[in-house]
C-alpha cells in the first residue's frame, strides 16, 4: 500500500537535502504539502519520483529537486508577495503560500485551474488567490510582486514581466530548454531584466514563453 508520508520524507531526504537545499522553513514546507494530491489520481505513487509529472497535454509538475533548489534561491521572506505563472494544480503554489504573506497563482489552462481551485481548497491551503489568464502577461491586477515565479522553463527574458516587479523584486525562472538549461534569478535593472545563473536544471517549457522561430535562407 502506498503510504505517502513516507514518500514525502523519502523525497525530502533523498532528492530535496541532497541538493544542497538548507532552507529549513522550504523543507518543512516540502514535508507539509501532500504533493500527490496534486497529481492525476493514477499518477498518485509516482507523485514523489525524481521526475516531472505530467498533468496536462504539455504540461507538468516541476522535480521536487528542482522546485526546491530555485525557491531556495529566490530567497522568499514571509512577509512577500508572490506571482506563481503557470501554476498548474497548485503545488509549488501551496508550497510558496507556505513561506510568504501571499501568493497569486495564475494559470491559462481553464482545467488545471479548475484543478488547482478545487485541491488547494481540500488541502486547506491558504494565503493563495487563482487567477485565470495569458501566463505570459502576469497578472497586472495584483501587481507589483516582490518575487514573480514562473513555474517551468522559458526560452526567452520575459522582460514584459519587469513591470510587475517591485523595485527590489525578482524573477526565479529555468532559463532555456533542453540540458543547457540554468536556474536563474533576474532583478529589475534600469528597466529591463537582469539574470545571474545558480545552477544547471532542465524543466518543461512554460506556453508562451518559446523562443521566436528561426528562418535559415
């Protein structure tokens, strides 16, 4: 029978502390969020494997490895607003809304929406509102965030985003498709964003943010 608390510790232990991820308050988050109830109900054993899940046509649920390793880098504080684009079903949603005041959680796909709506509120994950649109706008309405999160890989600089930024604010993405790929942090510098890398990581590609297309002649 699957027991999925102790696949929770199994994750935290094994794939989350092994990454060099020593934020005490993101673990503890990690070992709080019921993460296979955010997957589809099939997929529920496999919630805590070292690997995306997938929740929807082209969508899916980052590692835990690399969820953890870019919250730890953005350096959320408790007493921030966060922007999560793309949240899909909700987790990285609940596991932010566990270490800041707030979090928007913004999704295009009407049926993870749905989803997301529906499981934060049986978990009884506060602190979070869902907002439905474009992923690659934000979400204006609520605006200005101390930290934009985008929930998977861009092949662009969202620099639209910039806007939406506090001043002192930040933007955690996956830089790149593909192996190449680097989780970064970008902060607002005379208007426009500018990224350092933290560390290698791929993610699935967020819609919206692909690259323009290439013509060869």
């Amino acid at each position: 029978m699957f027991d999925a608390a102790t696949a929770r510790r199994m994750m935290v232990d094994g794939q989350v502390r092994t990454a060099n991820v020593t934020d005490v308050q993101l673990i503890a988050a990690m070992l709080a969020v019921p993460r296979e109830r955010f997957v589809p109900p099939h997929l529920a054993a496999l919630a805590y494997l070292d690997s995306d899940i997938a929740i929807a046509t082209g969508r899916a649920m980052l590692k835990p490895m690399v969820l953890a390793k870019l919250i730890q880098a953005a350096r959320v504080r408790e007493d921030e607003r966060v922007l999560d684009v793309g949240c899909g079903t909700g987790y990285a949603a609940a596991v932010l809304a566990r270490l800041a005041a707030s979090v928007v959680a913004l999704e295009e796909d009407a049926g993870l929406a749905r989803q997301a709506k529906m499981t934060l509120a049986e978990t009884g994950t506060g602190r979070i509102t869902l907002a439905t649109g474009p992923l690659i706008e934000g979400w204006e309405a609520a605006a200005p965030y101390d930290l934009i999160f985008l929930n998977g890989a861009t092949e662009i600089v969202p620099h639209a985003l910039a806007g939406q930024l506090k001043a002192s604010g930040r933007l955690a993405c996956i830089s790149g498709s593909g192996p190449s790929g680097k989780g970064m942090i970008y902060r607002v510098v005379e208007g426009q964003l500018a990224g350092r890398p933290y560390f290698d990581a791929t993610a699935p590609l967020l819609p919206g943010f692909q690259a323009p297309p290439t013509f060869a002649f």
